[in-house]
C-alpha cells in the first residue's frame, strides 16, 4: 500500500482521530488528515502523532474535504476512508487489489455477502435503499450503495471527475460521474462499524432532500 494515500476528513473528531491513527499506524501508506483551520480541538488531539500530513481546509463542507485531500494526493491511489472508525481499513488490501484495471472501488454495506452496519438506523436504511433504486434505474449505475463514501480509486481518476459538491450531495456526485465518464468500477462488500464518537453528521431530511435535488439535476443534463 505504499502507492496509497489515505483520505480523512475530520470534522470534530478529538475524541475518535487519534484511536483511528493508532490503529491504522502501521499501514505502509501516507495518511492525509484534512480538518478545518479553526477546529483546534482536534488537531491537538494529534499533535504528537508523526507520519500523517495536515491539510486545513480553505473551504467548509464534507464534500470540499473530500475535493481538497484529493487535489493534494501525489499517490498513484487514494482512498477515502472517515476519521470516526466506521470505515473498517482491513478492507483497504482487498480494495487496492481489486483497483488494478478499473478506476474505483466502492466499499458497500449492502453487497451480500459480507456487508452490513451497525451504524444504520431504519430512516438511513430506507433512504439509502432509495437512493441507490434510483441512481440504478435512472443511470444503469449497477451499484449496492450509492450513499457510502468508503472509496478507493486511481488518482488521476478521481481528479478526472472534476467533482464540485461541497456537502454530502459528492455521494452521488462521484458515481454518477464516473458512469459519465465511463469509468471501470465495481462495489466490494464492506462491514459499518459503529462510529467511536457516536454521532453522525447528517441531517436525514435537510441532506436527503439535497442528495434527491443532485440526482434530478444529473437526470434532466443526461436528457439534453
């Protein structure tokens, strides 16, 4: 895994970053942390940690997290992967082996057998079961679960996609793109741990509602 970058993003996450690092500090891969200027509280929860790369975000948003640690990859691979330990890394060589001809690999809690959670709750369930129904239906996209950013790509085609959402709509955002794009992928199943910190950061209804706006705007620029 020494092509590889790890992408966390880490918004308010003192108590979980540091647990996650310890567990994924004998990874042979360069850890890129990428949390906002002004969230002191976490950044001196690591701040005795060595081998990891800071990037402080000039944009908010989990999806200009995302957007910004990609642009400074310099790895041939990266992988998105969350800071609050839900994202199991004993996937990650299995990910990165699956990458070798295709461009992304989706890690999915609904890929049988193997996936699953323990974070979901029936409301996040649902709404990803629908989601994901009609990104399938609407784009051929062929994909178990449409909401999970556990992703590991190539580099180059994860700048390709030239991704622009600066919130939770960049879920969508990327496989859409990359069926646009005709990029190569497949979903690989990937078990939920139950988050260290306990907390989501997503509004069911608010994020929802944007996610839905996200793929009707794809679905009508497809038609034109």
């Amino acid at each position: 895994m020494k092509d590889l970058t790890l992408i966390i993003p880490a918004k308010k996450e003192a108590e979980s970053l540091p647990i996650f690092l310890e567990e994924i500090r004998n990874y042979e891969c360069k850890k890129l942390i990428v949390l906002q200027k002004e969230d002191f509280e976490t950044k001196k929860s690591i701040e005795k940690i060595r081998n990891i790369q800071i990037h402080e975000q000039k944009n908010n948003g989990y999806g200009n997290a995302l957007i910004e640690g990609i642009n400074n990859v310099k790895t041939k691979y990266c992988c998105i992967i969350n800071a609050d330990g839900s994202m199991d890394p004993k996937y990650l060589k299995e990910m990165q082996n699956g990458i070798t001809k295709i461009d992304l690999v989706f890690g999915s809690r609904y890929q049988k057998p193997g996936g699953g959670s323990e974070d979901d709750d029936l409301v996040t369930s649902i709404g990803n079961f629908f989601f994901t129904f009609i990104g399938n239906v609407l784009f051929n996209l062929k994909i178990t679960d449409i909401l999970y950013t556990f992703i590991l790509g190539k580099t180059s085609s994860f700048k390709n996609l030239n991704l622009q959402n600066s919130d939770f709509r960049i879920c969508v955002e990327i496989p859409i793109k990359a069926k646009f794009k005709n990029m190569k992928y497949l979903c690989l199943p990937s078990y939920e741990r139950e988050r260290i910190g306990g907390k989501k950061k997503v509004n069911a209804l608010k994020d929802g509602l944007l996610i839905l706006t996200e793929i009707v705007k794809y679905f009508f620029r497809l038609k034109r």
